[in-house]
C-alpha cells in the first residue's frame, strides 16, 4: 500500500515546471482547415501549425487588423483579399482613406472610384431604405460629424426639412419602392434642396427663433457649397452594381477634410448594411462581400457609428 507523502515547494520552483505544460494554442484540427474552402494566415508562434481562417467556423465573421506602421498589415489585407477571390470568388470593396490602396487595385484588374474627383454620392439616396429610416440615418450621420446634438432646436428644424424634401419629391415615407404614376424609378432630392427648404421658411419671417435657423442652414451650407458639393447632387455612383464587381477601391483621399471623407465611409456602410439585412446570414450562400475599412478608428469612436453596428450585429 503505497504512502502520501506532503512536500513544501515554492511558486518559484514549480514554475520551473512550465516546460511540461501545453502551451495556450488550440489543437490542430481547429487550427488547419481545408485548402478549397479556408485562406492559409500563417502559422502558429509555438508549434507552427498552419493556421486557415473560414468563415464557416465563426459566428462573427469580422476581422480586425491591427499593428504598428510598417507592420504588414496593408499587405495582410492584399494577400487575404487574393486569396479569398480564388477560394470563394469574392467580391471586395476598400473605403480607401488615404488612396493607399488605389495602385494595387489597378494593377490587379479592379475599379477604382475617387470621390472628389468626378465621382460623388448623394447623401439623401435611399439604398433600397425606407425614407422613414433614412432620415434617422442621416441624421444620426450628422450627429456623428457634427455639433447638432447639442442644438435640439436645430436638430428638429434639419429633420423636418429633410422629411419634407423627400415629401415634396413625391416620396412615400413608408415604403421602400418609390415609383411614379408610369413605374418610372424616383429622383432622390438632396441636400440642397433641404437648405431651399430652410431658407424659405427664414424667408417666411414666421418662425420665431430666426438664430436657430439660420445655425441649421449654415451647419447644410458646409456640404452643398459650390466645390464641396461631393455629397449633394445626384450619384454618379452605383453602389449596388459595385458590390457585384469584383476588386474596388472607393478613394477618399480626393475629398477635402477629414469630415467629408467620415461622411463618405458611413454613407457607404449604411448601404452595405442595409444589403446585407435584406440578403440575410447564411454558410450555404458563401461569402459574397469582403469590406475593408482602412483607418477604421477614425469612423468608429462613436458608439452609435455603422462600423461598430455592423459588427455588434455580426452579419
């Protein structure tokens, strides 16, 4: 019959013993996936098992690179995005902040569409929404990138001139199809024509607070100027036809400010985010969208921002 023996030892001396104990790393079969349905990323720090990340196996399929300058990380995202199209045939689309990634894109066959340049999105375009709800996206938009939340006056003013120009275009707030009386698709109004609406009613003199108006109108005036207009006339862009289209690079480096380029990121991932609730989630149906949203951070401080929604949503 065999004795227990109690022995003293100290911490130091039994983490000495470190050597016998596996490292954090998951097991291989977690690890390593099939060639023809995963992208090889590397291989583990401790034993140097590939590592192949699909999206089958994760029930948030986001991806956040991160790293110091000159660490990889732009060249990560082209390798991932090249290998993707040949084991998925995915579509890509980059929110280019810095035009970084425009070069690449042309080399490799892809479209490139520089706002500022020729190109511009009409803020006021429905993206398949109800008004109803692109109204609050829009103004949420402001919130983000301006001071309106502090102004509650303001705020209601824009708003209502907002919902009263999709009004006055023959929009119906509620519904998510806008035709006129031959099924021809509808015109979109935009931001210049919420500033008509807002200096008309100053015009009026029959509003009581003039100050507030006038606050509300300047606060439009700084995206429908003359030059700075990128995002209150009527698209040139497709956005639809471009989630279909292969490798595209969205250059916002063309813009003025940080404030039009912010502008331009959320407007885009508000659309993508309303395609994507309308397509619905599903592993049968493969990974049709790959969206990188370089400088990321600059677009999600605020918890209220589409970056983080869409990722909070896990679709």
């Amino acid at each position: 019959m065999g004795r227990l023996k109690l022995t003293d030892i100290s911490n130091v001396t039994l983490g000495k013993r470190n050597i016998f104990v596996r490292p954090p790393e998951p097991p291989p079969e977690f690890l390593m996936g099939d060639p023809a349905k995963s992208i090889f990323v590397g291989k583990s720090k401790s034993f140097h098992i590939p590592f192949s990340w699909s999206f089958a196996n994760l029930t948030n399929p986001h991806i956040a690179v991160v790293g110091i300058t000159g660490a990889g990380k732009s060249y990560f995202i082209k390798t991932f995005l090249t290998r993707a199209a040949f084991v998925w045939g995915s579509n890509a689309l980059i929110i280019d902040w810095a035009g970084e990634y425009k070069e690449w894109v042309k080399q490799t066959g892809g479209k490139v569409i520089a706002l500022g340049k020729g190109a511009s999105i009409n803020l006021m375009d429905l993206g398949g929404m109800r008004p109803n709800d692109r109204v609050k996206q829009i103004m949420r938009t402001l919130a983000i990138l301006t001071d309106i939340e502090s102004y509650p006056e303001q705020k209601r003013l824009t708003e209502m001139a907002i919902e009263k120009a999709y009004k006055e275009a023959h929009f119906k707030m509620d519904n998510k199809i806008q035709r006129d009386s031959l099924g021809r698709p509808l015109k979109p109004p935009t931001l210049k024509d919420v500033q008509r609406i807002l200096e008309k009613q100053l015009k009026s003199g029959t509003y009581e607070f003039p100050a507030e108006l006038e606050n509300a109108i300047y606060r439009i005036k700084k995206f429908t100027r003359p030059g700075d207009d990128y995002f209150a006339t009527q698209s040139t862009v497709d956005l639809e036809k471009l989630t279909t289209s292969g490798l595209v690079d969205i250059d916002l480096s063309g813009l003025p400010d940080e404030v039009f380029r912010a502008l331009a990121a959320l407007s885009i991932l508000q659309f993508i985010k309303e395609r994507m609730r309308a397509a619905g989630w599903s592993p049968t149906k493969g990974l049709r969208l790959f969206v990188v949203l370089d400088e990321a951070w600059k677009v999600a401080k605020d918890e209220s921002s589409d970056a983080v929604i869409i990722v909070r949503e896990g679709g």
